[in-house]
C-alpha cells in the first residue's frame, strides 16, 4: 500500500512539473513574440522600432513643414505621431512624398486640427483596418507587421472639457484588435494636477481625463512615461505667459503586456512647436 501511495505521488509530481514547465514554455514564448514583434518592423537589421508622438503647431508652410520632417528623420523615428497638422486632403499626397515614407492622414481644416501618422520608408507593414475620424481628431490603424498587429491611435483631444470624446473610443477600438495598443498624442488634459501642471488654475478637462481612465483600464492600458516616472515633475507644453503655465498633455498609453518591452522612454525639444517630442523605444 505504501509503494502504491509513493507511486502515484511520483506520478502526480513528475506531471505536475510537466504541466508547469509547458506553461512555462508557452509563456515565455507569447512574451518573447510581443516584445520581438517591432523586431521585425525593420528590412535593415535595426533592432528596435522608435516611436515618437508631438503636436506640430500647423505645417502649413512648407519651410516649416520639410524643416519639421526632416528633424523627424535625423532623430532616427520610424513611427511619428503628430497632431495639429493642419493638413487638407488636397495636399496630402505633395506632403506624403516630401516625408518620403507612409502616411496617413485625418484632415481638420487649414488652421486647426488634424492628425497624422508618418512611417519612416524602410519600415515593412501592411495597414489591415483603418478608421480616420472626418474632422482630424484621431486616426486608428491595425498594423500588421510580419506576424504581429499593433492597433495605433494617433490622438488630438478636445481643448474643452469633451468626455464624449472619449466615451468613443471603447467602441471604436472594439473593431479592432486590440492586442497591442499604442495610443499617443495630445490628449488636452493631465492625469494629476499636483504632478502634471505648474502654475496657472487649478482647473482640467477633468470629465474627459475620466472618461480617458475608463478606456484605460477598458482596454488595461499604461501611462508608461508616469508608470517609469511616479512622482517627477516633467513637461511636454510650456505656455508664452508670465508665469509660464506647464503641463503633461502629451504622452502614450500602451498595453499592459507590451509595456514591459518599451526603455528609452523621453521627452525632448520639439522643432517649431511649443510641445515637446514624447518619444519611446520598443
């Protein structure tokens, strides 16, 4: 009876660490394939995608606008998200090819708005749904870059307190798929005012920074740059007034499972704007 009693406990032991190390296999191996999915973005042998986000401040003059494009390029970005491009679909095509890659557009009109999403030209992808908001406010992509699709979100927010704005959003992303978000722009509000804000009133867009929330823990995505960074003072808009009022209004949330492979995540001085580049690798 007591050789029978140590035999099945063998048995349910070497099964048990069978079960584990194959769960451990298949683990690593998701992991490893989310975080090696931009890996694959190149045709060069780079290692790893760039992506940046910045509120351009109208590219309607062609001095700015190739001056801003070729900043991009010798930052060495292959994903740039702008907002504030002030683009009209006339244009569009002329602008494509003064970028020299990909590019996709949601036009506002020739004085506000619109958003755009620039590839750099040796980035290998194929754009698989697409959904362009009419009025410039957001461009949502699935991106299918070798075997893996990234949903991107290219954001310019309401500069008035819209959470209808926002409240769209779970519906919307809904239709794709939403494995492998990344969402950056100017979102028009801050998270907190204590860490987000200096000087000026004590006043945000706050129903549409909730609104926001509920997508975020929707979707279980990250503020990465404030996940790295909980209790710094940094900003990404700096006002012309006196004194300078300061806020984080620019920033990416990124699913929770492909967070773990973004580093180098920054601000740094944007060109022409008074909004910093919000930039991360992956």
């Amino acid at each position: 009876m007591f050789s029978f009693f140590l035999f099945n406990f063998f048995l349910f032991f070497v099964s048990s660490f069978v079960i584990f190390a194959i769960f451990h296999l298949i683990f690593n191996t998701y992991v490893n394939n989310v975080g090696h999915c931009l890996y694959k973005l190149y045709v060069h042998g780079d290692t790893e995608g760039y992506v940046c986000t910045c509120n351009a401040r109208g590219l309607r003059q062609q001095n700015k606008r190739r001056g801003v494009f070729a900043f991009l390029h010798n930052l060495k970005f292959d994903i740039c998200f702008l907002q504030e491009t002030h683009s009209d679909h006339r244009e569009a095509r002329y602008w494509q090819n003064e970028w020299g890659g990909k590019a996709v557009f949601s036009h506002g009109n020739t004085a506000s708005r619109g958003v755009c999403i620039l590839f750099k030209l040796t980035v290998s992808f194929d754009i698989i749904k697409m959904d362009v908001h009419d009025a410039g406010r957001y461009i949502i992509l699935d991106l299918k870059v070798h075997d893996c699709i990234f949903t991107l979100l290219c954001v310019y927010g309401p500069n008035v307190d819209d959470p209808m704005f926002y409240q769209s959003f779970v519906p919307l992303l809904s239709n794709f798929q939403c494995d492998n978000i990344i969402i950056g722009g100017d979102f028009n509000f801050v998270f907190n005012l204590d860490l987000d804000k200096q000087n000026g009133n004590r006043r945000s867009n706050f129903h549409a920074r909730d609104e926001c929330m509920k997508v975020m823990n929707y979707f279980d995505l990250r503020d990465i740059w404030r996940e790295r960074n909980p209790r710094l003072k940094y900003f990404s808009w700096r006002s012309n007034v006196t004194p300078g009022i300061n806020c984080r209004l620019d920033f990416f949330l990124i699913s929770r499972k492909l967070a773990v492979n973004v580093h180098s995540d920054k601000f740094s001085s944007g060109l022409c704007s008074d909004h910093s580049i919000v930039s991360f690798i992956i």
